[in-house]
C-alpha cells in the first residue's frame, strides 16, 4: 500500500538512536518458489512491515555472508520525463572462496536467477527487497589476481514500493526455512 501523504512528524527526538545499516547477511529467496506475495500488515499508526514470507512445500531460504564491508544497498526514486515514479532497488556483494565447480554453479545460479532478498544489518534489522517484482543480477563478476578476488554481484530491479522491514515472527519463519 502506497502511502502519499506524510502522517508523523520526523524530529530528532523520535529517531534518536543509534542506525549501523551495513549489510551482514543475505538471505535469498528463488522467486518462484515463494507461494504467494510475502504478505504485509500496518499498524495503528500505519506503519507497514512484511508478516510473513511463505514458501512452497519442501523449498528453502538461501544464506549469503558477504565478504566484510563489501554489501551494500540503495533504494533509489525514478521519475520518468512523463511524471510515472518508481524505485529502483540494487544490493551488491563479494563472496570470497575457492572457485570451484560448486561456486561456478552458484555464480550461474546468482547470475540467471530471480530473487525475493532480505538483508539482515549490522543494527539487527531485517528489509526486505523484491517483494512484488523479483530482484536479478544486473552484473556478475568473477575476479582473481586482485583487492576484489572472488564473486561481485549486484542484483536490482524496478519495483513499485521501498523496502519493508520484516516483522518478529516474519523473521523467524524466515530463519527456519534456511538451507542446512
């Protein structure tokens, strides 16, 4: 649910606190195989997060550790020459490791995939990205012999909301259905 008119004040007596949105987990969701629109619920004040992410039976949420201070995301505002307005979201990520014929098939999968994302931050709080239109692989790149070895990717897409933090009890359901 979009939301077009401002409806609380933004002070700095009511976001005192401390805010470290670095990226220190990814979990990813294959997009076809949630069951459904990870659902979403606003509070009195019409504060939204997403309540649950459901997946098909049998299938499983995917974690990343990216390399340390190589995450990132950004939510950008579009406004095309004709006044249409959107988002564009994009998270990009080094994974380290050997290159191997199991990291070939998940810089395949990473490049060709389509994906529900939850970044998990540094300050514990839990966005998620993708959530009507699935994120996918806007660059994938295997680098060796410098400061960047490994996999860099960037997933990104136009979507139609900004991020929503993830419920308590989103974020646990999420946690059990991680791979082992």
């Amino acid at each position: 649910m979009a939301i077009c008119a401002l409806n609380r004040n933004l002070t700095r007596t009511t976001s005192c606190g401390y805010s470290l949105p670095e990226i220190v987990d990814l979990y990813l969701v294959n997009y076809e195989e949630l069951s459904g629109t990870p659902a979403i619920s606003a509070d009195s004040a019409g504060c939204e997060s997403i309540t649950a992410v459901t997946l098909d039976t049998g299938k499983k949420v995917y974690h990343i550790e990216p390399t340390k201070n190589s995450a990132s995301f950004e939510d950008t505002l579009v406004v095309e020459d004709n006044g249409n307005k959107y988002r564009n979201a994009s998270i990009t990520f080094n994974v380290a490791g050997k290159y191997d014929e199991c990291m070939h098939g998940s810089l395949d999968a990473l490049s060709l995939g389509r994906y529900f994302v939850v970044v998990k931050t540094a300050d514990g709080n839990y966005l998620g990205f993708g959530r009507i239109s699935p994120l996918e692989a806007e660059t994938a790149t295997l680098a060796g012999g410098s400061d960047t070895n490994g996999l860099q990717i960037v997933l990104a897409g136009n979507i139609a909301e900004s991020p929503l933090p993830l419920s308590e009890a989103a974020v646990t359901a999420l946690l059990a259905n991680v791979a082992d």
